[in-house]
C-alpha cells in the first residue's frame, strides 16, 4: 500500500487565524504544516476535530521558570513542571528568563540556564536576557556575543534595589541592543516613589500584604515609562514595556506610538481581571495576589482593554513567577512578615489563555466588534512571534512548525487549585468559571497533551534560535543630538 501523504490529519475542525477562521483539514508532516484544505488524503493518524477549534499554540513570551529571585529565592518551577503546566493551558512556546545577579557572569548564567531548560522543557522555548551587573564585560563582550548566538532579547529592571539598573547604564544597554539588534524589555516602575512610599507605610503600621497594592503608587509606572521612551528614543532603540497595569502608563505608550517611536508593550492578566482589592484577604492570604506592579481599578481593566483593542499594547503574558504559599515562598520571611519582605508574583501559565479565550471568544468583548477569536490568536501567538522573530511560530500555515491547540470552544471549567500542573500550590483565579478549554496540543506536530492527558516527555522541547529581527531594528529617525547634521557633525551613535 502507498504510504499516508501526511504523519497527522486534524480532520473537521474550524482553523483561526489573526486575519479570519475557516474550515479545513490540517495535514502534518516532518513536524510541519504541510496542507490547508476540506477533503484532505489520510494521515497515518487522525485526530476528530470536528466542533472544535484549531488554533495556533499559544506563546507565552514573560515566564520567570526555574528562576533565582534577587533575594536568593529559587520559585516553585522546574523546567518541567512549568512547561507541563504551560502545555495543559494550550501553549506550544514560552520565553523565559537567564537572570544575571551582581557580581555574576552573564555567560555562565545562560550556559547554566540551557542545562536545566534543555533537561526538562516540554515545550519550546527562548531565554530573555537579564541584565543587572552591567558591567564592561558585560556590556562589551557577553551580550554582544550572547545576542549572535541566537538570545535576541535582554531584560533590564528600572527598580528593585538588588537588580535596579539606574539611568547611565541603561543607556550602554540600549546602546549594545542598538548595536547588535536586539530587543530591550524593560520592567519601567520609578524606583524613588516606590522606595519612598514602602517605608513610610511600613513605618506608620501598615503592613498587610493589602498595602503592596498602593505602596507603588500609580505615577510611578507613567513617569518610568515616560523617561524610558526618552532614553530610548535618544539613542533610537526599540524596546517592549512589560506589564502595562495602568490606564496612564497605556496613554503614554500610545502617545509615543503616535509619534511614531517604536515603543510595543504587553500586559497580563492580572491586571485585566483583577484589582487591588483581590489583596484585601484575612490574615496573609492577600500574598497570594501580591505581584508588581500591582493590580489596580476596574477603569484600568477597562483602559487596558481598550488598549488592546486600539493596537497600543501587542500581547498579553502571564509574567508566570510562582512561589509557594509557605516558608519556601511568599513566607519566606516568616508567617507574619510585612508586604515588603513577602516574595512579588503569581502563577499564572496554564490560565492565561482560558481566562483570554473566555473573555473575548465565549463572551465576545466588545472592544473587539465580533472578531474576538482572530483578536485572541492575534494577541496570543501570531504577534507574539512576529514581536520576538521566532521563525515559523505563531500561526497555522503551510511550512510552519505544527504548533496547535485543539479547543473545545463549548466546555466550561471551574479553574481550582487541584487543576492546575504546576507546583505553587495555588491559583488566584481559582473559583472563576470559564467556558472554553485546550483539549490537544501539539508542539511541532507532536502531541503533549491529548484529550486532556499529559503526552510529552520532558527534554522534547527545543530551544529558539533568535535574531532580532524586524522589531529590533532601529527606526533611522535620529534625535538632533544624535544626527550628525544636526549636531556639529558629533558621530555619537
């Protein structure tokens, strides 16, 4: 008998896309999408999509996994457990953090980090670059280095005592990003307001973990978003604001944009469906809802909502920095330590999409005018993985990795602690009902997670190679400072 012409058929099913959804066959080969179409020839196996979804694997590109904290702590994620956990929420790929401390050697840190990613993902997956010693070897040999062998993306902090990077030195990063074309992800919060505000609640008796909730006040996002965009406008640097919590912040982010700066910014969860009033809990339960920034108010849903239906922001992350609710976690520093000593972040990787697909496909948002599911596949993978130039991900097209996530748009689920895979312990969305639920995923054509039960193997993921790409090019619109014609003919860049 002639052999099968494909390895996998999804047969039935109705395929989404960024730009429509229609019905079709999929044909996978070699780990490929090899064909689009009704009536495709047999697979050497088939999977009955019919009633359901296909859609690209969700890309999950802010995951701290299997990560160091500045304060020494190690989260509650293995490579394994997180991308385990990322998988049953219907992601094929996520981007995670190499995280260079003080003192640290940047190239020992992501050879380091590739051992244990490459051990135990699931998935694929890329490193983001955490750069908090800038230092000349850093600035001058690693990153450039790093960035050519394929970690196209560096991370700095604008607060956080431990890991801060202050105004002079950010700009030698965006400098050597510029030079190497790189993208630069910056957590932007004013690190003074948020000094200042911590200490004075602390000293006035306000401790619970509510007050982390108002100890970064709102300014303090706008105005580092504000001097960030300048910084890196001086030296024509594209960057990624990550987090976005405020309806500020996401002014200034359009504005820039309306300018024509290239600014992108993504947000999370977190902030679309929760507020600061999810940390007003008895007791200590509010540090499960602890993360910076911290949620806001329910105008600020809104605004980001809108934001992400304008184009102003680009994607929605989980920001996945899950630590446990005891001593090798949130209480780390003891049962009743105040809001400043409890360890920032929240689980977040296997409900991001659920929570996403349920709001703008079961409810139908209408910031998004009935093109909820392309809005969804648009946010969740295909910009994603043009942002980040992760070569064939991101969308269902002939020659693209088979990255998929079979959907059973019908099925409703009470998100719980006992459902989740990863190793926190706890969700804080637990107790929300959503309609809508990954059934199959598929990364590169290979089933992880089928009908609901768990199919890969840890050490199958691959790592992403990365160049910059479009998003890190500069835009050739120079300063007067910086433009040799404008500035007595000073080469600075």
């Amino acid at each position: 008998m002639p052999a099968s012409p494909f390895d996998l058929v999804i047969r039935g099913g109705t395929v989404g896309a960024a730009s429509g959804r229609y019905a079709a066959d999929v044909g996978i080969r070699d780990g490929k999408v090899a064909a689009i179409g009704l009536g495709l020839g047999e697979g050497a196996r088939e999977i009955d999509a019919t009633g359901k979804l296909v859609l690209p694997g969700g890309i999950d590109t802010h995951t701290h996994i299997e990560q160091v904290s500045a304060g020494g702590l190690l989260n509650a994620d293995t490579f394994e457990s997180a991308t385990t956990s990322a998988a049953f929420g219907g992601n094929t790929s996520v981007i995670s953090f190499a995280a260079q401390h003080r003192g640290k050697d940047l190239r020992k840190v992501v050879d380091d980090y590739s051992v244990l990613a490459e051990r135990g993902s699931l998935i694929d997956y890329a490193f983001h670059l955490i750069v908090a010693n800038p230092d000349e070897k850093t600035i001058t040999k690693d990153l450039p280095e790093l960035i050519g062998e394929g970690h196209a993306s560096v991370k700095i902090f604008m607060t956080y005592d431990l890991i801060k990077v202050d105004d002079e030195p950010l700009l030698d990063v965006l400098m050597t990003a510029r030079e190497n074309r790189a993208l630069v992800c910056v957590h932007a919060e004013n690190h003074g307001m948020i000094s200042w505000m911590g200490k004075r609640l602390v000293k006035k008796g306000y401790v619970a973990p509510k007050y982390h909730a108002i100890s970064h006040p709102r300014g303090s996002e706008a105005e580092a978003f504000t001097r960030l965009i300048a910084l890196s406008e001086l030296i024509d640097q594209p960057i990624m604001i990550f987090h976005v919590s405020t309806a500020e912040g996401a002014k200034v982010v359009r504005d820039a944009r309306a300018q024509g700066l290239k600014v992108f910014a993504e947000t999370c969860p977190q902030y679309l469906f929760m507020t600061k009033h999810d940390l007003d809990k008895p007791g200590m339960e509010g540090a499960k809802w602890m993360c910076s920034p911290p949620p806001r108010e329910k105008e600020d849903q809104d605004a980001l909502w809108q934001a992400l239906a304008l184009g102003d922001l680009q994607t929605v992350t989980s920001d996945h920095a899950p630590y446990r609710f005891d001593e090798t976690g949130k209480l780390s520093a003891g049962p009743n330590a105040n809001f400043k000593a409890i360890a920032n972040g929240l689980p977040g990787l296997e409900v991001r999409l659920p929570l996403m697909f349920d709001a703008m496909v079961s409810q139908g948002r209408p910031e998004f005018s009935g093109r909820g599911l392309e809005a969804f596949v648009n946010l969740t993978a295909t910009q994603p993985a043009s942002i980040y130039n992760l070569a064939g991900k991101g969308q269902i097209a002939p020659g693209f990795d088979a990255d998929i996530a079979i959907w059973d748009p019908q099925k409703s689920v009470t998100i719980t602690d006992e459902l989740m895979h990863d190793l926190t312990g706890y969700t804080p969305f637990a107790g929300r009902t959503v309609k809508g639920w990954p059934e199959t995923v598929l990364v590169r054509g290979r089933e992880v997670v089928s009908k609901g039960t768990l199919a890969g193997k840890p050490g199958e993921g691959r790592w992403m190679k990365r160049t910059g790409g479009w998003a890190a090019e500069p835009t050739g619109k120079l300063t007067a400072d910086m433009d040799p014609a404008r500035n007595f003919g000073a080469k600075v860049l």
